[in-house]
C-alpha cells in the first residue's frame, strides 16, 4: 500500500464514490477547471493530441470523463490527481469516439458506424497537418464541400449530408427519406469510393465542428427525432444534465447551466431548445431563450440569430426575431429559406424545386396561384410575417422592393433562384400577375396597372391554339388565330372571368372611370386595350386582315343604347366581308356590286336565309334575337329576320339597298324565298 496525504479534493472524490452525491462533484470538477486546461496545453506541447481536437473540445471531453475516472479511482494505488493526469489522454479519446464515431487507426480516424454495418472501407479522414485553423473559415469549408459534392443529385447530397454531417445510422437516413435501410446502403455503397477520392484529393477534416454546420446545411433538412432524441451519448447526458437544471431552478436552488459552451455535444440540445422556440410560437424568442438559463452565457453572445445559424440554420428564419432582418446578406439567406419553407408547403413544389425542372416549377406554382391569388395570409399562415413587414429594401438587394408585397417576396426569391421563371419573353414563365396587390387599381399605381393588365391578357390569349407562335411571326397572323378561336366560341367574356381576369376587368373600368385610360369595360374593350399597345394593325379594321373582335359573346351586351348599335353595324360588317367581293365593293361605294355579292353568296345560295343568318356559323344569332326596335334604327324591326338583319345594315351604313327607285334594289317579294334582287323593272 502507498502511504501519502489525502487532500481535500481526495476527501470529496471518496465521499462522492460512497454516495453518487451530484453536488460533491460538482464542487471537485470546478475545483480542477484550471488543472484541466493545463493538461490540455500539456499534451498540445508534446504533440499526443491530433489536430482533429481542439482544445476547447479537448478540455470538455475531460471534463466529461471525470467524473466516471473519479469513481474507478482507487486511494490506496495512487493520489487522485496522479491518476487522473495519467488516464487523461485516454479519457479524451474515449470521449471523442463516442461523440463523432470515429476510431483511430494508423493516424487516422474510422468510422465506427460503417464498421458496424458492413462498410469495412475508409469513408472519411482527418489530415494530419498541423494547420488546422486554415480550415476554420466558414466559406472554405463551404466551397471545398461544393466541390465535394459536385455532381450529385438532390437525394445523394441529402443522404450524404444526413449520414456523415449529422452521424445519423443507415435506418434513420431512410426514415428521414421516405427510404429503406437497403436503398440507403446501396446509394452510400456507389458515393462513397468517390467521395474517398475527393477528400484525399483537397485533404478536407470532416471532424471540424464547421465542416458537419456545411453538410447539415447542405441537407436542407433537420430529422425531427434529431431534435427530441437523437444524439451522441454525451448529448444525452447533457440534455438530462440541463432538464435536471431546470428543474432545480423551479425549486429555488442556484445551479450552473450546464450548456455553458458551444460544441458539437451541446448543439444537438440547443437545436431541441430552438426547435422548442419555434413551436412554441413566441414573439419573443429571445427573452424566453435568455430565461432558459442562458442570461449572460457565451453561448448566446453573438445574438440568437448568430446561435441558430450556427447550431440550427435551418430554423433561424422561423424565429420572430426582428434583428435577423438586418444583417445583409445573411438575412437574404434566412429570408430564401423562409420563402422556400412556404413555398413546399404547396402540393408537388418540394418535388418540382428538388428536381430542378423549371418547367415542372412554373406548373406547380402556377397552378397555385390560380386557385389562390391572395397570397399574404398564406406567408404570414406559415411564419413570413416578419419578412414582410421588416425585410424591406428599395433598392431590392438586401430586402424586398416593398414591405407586405407578396409579389415583392416572390420576385425576390426567383429573381435569385430562378430568374428565368420571371422572363415572360422565354417559356415556362410564372404568372405574377394573379398574386392579389392592395391598391393595384389606383391613380397612383397606372403604370403597375396597365402591365398588370396586359401581361394577364397575354396569357389568355396565349392559350388560344396556335397563339404562343403567331406572336413572334406577324399581326396578319395573330389575327387569324384570335378569328378562329372567336369562331370557335372560344374567346368570351365567360371564358375570361374563368381564367382569371374578372379583377382585371373591374380593375380597368376604375381606371375609365376617372378618365386615366380608355376602356369599355368589356371583353371586347380588353381586346382593344392590349392590341392597341401591342398589335395595333389587328384591330385596324382598315387593314386586310384584322380581329373580328365584336364576336366576343358578353352579357348584356345589346342592350347598352348606341353602343350596341355600333357593335351591331361593326359585327354586321365583318361578317359581310366574308362573302367574296363584298368588301371590294363596299369600299369603293359600288352599290349594286354589293348587292351581286349578297344575291349569290346569301340570297340564291340558302333557302332559309333567316336560319343560316341564326347559326353559330355566322355569329349574328344573339345580335338578331336581342336587338330589338321596332322603328329599324336602333335595332332590328323584327326579332331573327333577314330582312330585318339587311335593312338594319343597309339603313346604318347609308347603302340603301330597300330603295325601289334605284336599280338594282332588294325586294321582299320573292315567292317562297321571301327577298330578292331585282335588276330591271
């Protein structure tokens, strides 16, 4: 037996192994604080620690094994601090194997998970090199992993990030994923011997505290039994250690925090306690957090912000914090994440955005803003209030264009994200425009107003068939597509408001109302108002061709006084000029070859001249049927008559077709016909 004075720290290590007492260990590991980092410097001076260690990390993990040191310690062998310098660089590498997973081996470090699962190879490796704070930079690290990870899909990174930058096992992966434990063996049994050429090409240290923040962040996701369960042993324990604090707290007993550093066994626990924040929903996570036990601890110096970003990127932008809104480019990160956060809540866009196919974006996204133009309570219903209201700069660099503007959020995502998805001279585009604006249809706002309106009709017409192409060749052929779709019945007021342009509509007849543009307030007005700006030659009815724009079916429409009765000349007329010759002679004033033409082509052709006038065919069936005056001036004097139809026409346009005393003239005494062309008396 070696004979030597008990100390007192001896005396409360024995009473600490006769009784488990938490508070006589606590009081010897804050008595050995200074001794500990005197060790550590120790074996730093003599080379026995590799660099993978920091001395912050290496002075906790012998924190963390004293206590099971202190009760294997025997008195009668050797004085207690003897024994614990002795086990010390033992017990730092017990600690950091069962923190990270990883064995040493010849200089290097195994993971103990792919050993245990059948993957007998090297996955990753720290490099021996002594320079470990070239690593230290974020954005190093941030590049050399983008190259790392080049050239993979979206669910490789993810299993890649998951497995090796949150040390998750295979079967978790695979929970994470939607995927089996086989599928995610199989997929990390391809990546990896690419991924072992790739280290050992740019030398990268994978244990580095910044190196898994990078993976974690790259995985865009955080596992929720991450937050609640999953964690390193140590993690563990410190999890139980602060629920243990906080409980003493209740009670009125002073006890230290135990989170009192930031490393990578507290951060799985501060993950849980943000987590706890942003479910929690308070509007002032930081007086909470700081009520935590966290009021003046280095671990909350830089700001809560400054923490989540660093322990839990992916939950910094759902905390309502007011300052994470003013640090330039990093809040342009967390308001991206926000958006995206938002924008997966909608039905197949996580799927679109991770596939990467901008055609299948702008369908999802479309679709959405089809049904759901009032897209503010949908941000602010997933957590982008703040955003809105304090993410503002004018300039559009460092914050949307204007506060509480969804659209000023969704053209700032995809303007960085996706800035083909906002040119609407490429294909797929987004269509902004149904994004509901406050004001939209004001004085102030004409400009916005009228690009509002003309990007809304362009759409619609460009799902007319053979529309997208007639564009980009010629006025003569957008005229002939918008007269076929018309002749189809496929251009109607019904068929407007159906695709979304009754705000546009109301939104225009404001605007005619205080006299700030021209606009009927019809479809056939809406028309007019965006060819006007763009194809003006297809509603120049002096032009070969040109829309025939009065066949737009609207409600109510012939019953407007004098302005049906234009509408009714004008669709009149362009449905003569369809007979061959007829706009020849109406031009040149040749009377009696307009009434050849309209003695061949209708009057000897069709037997029911009034039925064929009625069909679908000529477009004149709601115009004969609704226009009605019994005078013949302002409407027709008989309801589906062709006679009346003629002398409406012939009367309004001064032809005088009725006119006995010149030759030739139309008569109403034509046997069963009902009308013909007399030629000579």
């Amino acid at each position: 037996m070696i004979d030597f004075k008990i100390t007192n720290l001896e005396k409360l290590a024995l009473e600490y192994q006769r009784t488990g007492d938490n508070s006589v260990l606590n009081e010897i590991l804050v008595a050995r604080t200074e001794t500990r980092s005197e060790i550590v410097r120790s074996l730093i001076r003599r080379g026995r620690l590799s660099v993978q260690i920091t001395p912050d990390e290496a002075e906790i993990d012998l924190l963390y094994e004293e206590p099971k040191r202190i009760m294997q310690w025997d008195p009668e062998k050797m004085p207690l601090e003897v024994y614990l310098r002795k086990h010390a660089y033992d017990s730092i590498v017990d600690s950091f194997r069962s923190r990270t997973g990883f064995r040493r081996r010849g200089g290097r470090f195994r993971q103990l998970d792919d050993m245990e699962e059948g993957n007998p190879e090297e996955v990753f490796f720290v490099s021996e090199s002594p320079d470990l704070e070239d690593y230290d930079s974020y954005e190093h690290v941030s590049s050399r992993v983008g190259k790392l990870l080049e050239g993979f899909d979206s669910r490789s990174v993810q299993i890649i990030c998951l497995r090796y930058g949150y040390g998750m096992r295979m079967r978790e992966v695979g929970v994470s994923l939607g995927l089996s434990e086989s599928s995610v063996s199989n997929i990390l049994g391809r990546l990896n011997p690419v991924l072992r050429q790739r280290i050992q090409e740019q030398e990268i240290p994978f244990s580095t505290g910044v190196f898994m923040r990078v993976l974690r962040e790259r995985s865009g996701i955080i596992p929720g039994f991450l937050i609640s369960d999953y964690g390193s042993r140590r993690s563990n324990s410190l999890r139980d250690s602060y629920a243990e604090f906080l409980r003493a707290r209740e009670l009125g007993f002073e006890v230290p925090n135990p989170l009192r550093v930031l490393d990578k066994n507290s951060m799985p626990v501060l993950r849980g306690i943000l987590a706890h924040l942003v479910s929690s929903g308070t509007t002032k996570p930081y007086r909470d957090f700081v009520n935590g036990g966290f009021w003046c601890s280095p671990v909350i110096r830089g700001g809560l912000t400054e923490l989540a970003e660093r322990v839990a990127p992916e939950l910094s932008h759902r905390l309502r914090q007011t300052e994470k809104w003013k640090k330039g480019e990093r809040s342009v990160d967390i308001a991206l994440r926000a958006l995206q956060d938002s924008f997966f809540k909608v039905k197949g866009y996580e799927e679109a955005e991770v596939s990467g196919d901008e055609y299948q974006i702008a369908d999802v996204m479309n679709s959405f803003l089809r049904m759901s133009g009032f897209l503010k309570e949908f941000l602010v219903e997933n957590g982008c209030s703040g955003l809105l209201q304090e993410f503002v700069d004018p300039e559009g660099i460092y914050g949307l264009k204007t506060g509480n503007s969804p659209k000023a959020a969704f053209d700032f995502y995809y303007s960085r994200k996706y800035p083909g998805l906002l040119d609407r001279s490429s294909y797929p585009y987004l269509e902004l425009w149904r994004i509901h604006v406050n004001n939209r249809w004001t004085s102030g706002n004409l400009e916005s107003a009228v690009q509002t309106a003309l990007d809304a009709t362009q759409d619609f017409l460009r799902q007319l068939p053979g529309y997208r192409n007639a564009e980009t060749k010629s006025s003569r052929e957008v005229s002939k597509v918008v007269n076929a779709a018309l002749q189809k019945g496929l251009v109607t007021r019904r068929a407007m408001e159906d695709f979304g342009l009754n705000a546009v509509l109301i939104g225009l007849k404001e605007l005619a109302n205080q006299d700030l543009l021209d606009y009927s307030g019809t479809g056939k007005g809406l028309l007019e108002f965006y060819f006007q700006r763009r194809f003006p030659e297809v509603i120049d009815r002096d032009a070969l061709d040109y829309a025939r724009l009065y066949g737009i079916v609207e409600n109510r429409r012939w019953s407007r006084g004098e302005e049906s009765v234009i509408s009714a000349l004008e669709l009149s007329q362009d449905f003569l000029r369809t007979l061959d010759g007829f706009r020849r002679a109406e031009d040149s004033g040749d009377r009696e070859g307009q009434l050849v033409v309209l003695d061949r082509e209708l009057i000897l052709r069709h037997s029911n001249l009034s039925a064929y006038l009625l069909s679908r065919e000529t477009g004149l069936g709601g115009m004969m049927a609704s226009l009605y005056d019994p005078s013949g001036k302002r409407g027709l004097a008989k309801r589906n008559s062709a006679e009346a139809f003629l002398r409406f026409y012939s009367q309004g346009m001064g032809h005088s077709w009725f006119d006995s005393t010149r030759i030739p003239f139309i008569s109403s005494r034509g046997g069963r016909k009902g009308l013909e062309v007399v030629y000579e008396m």
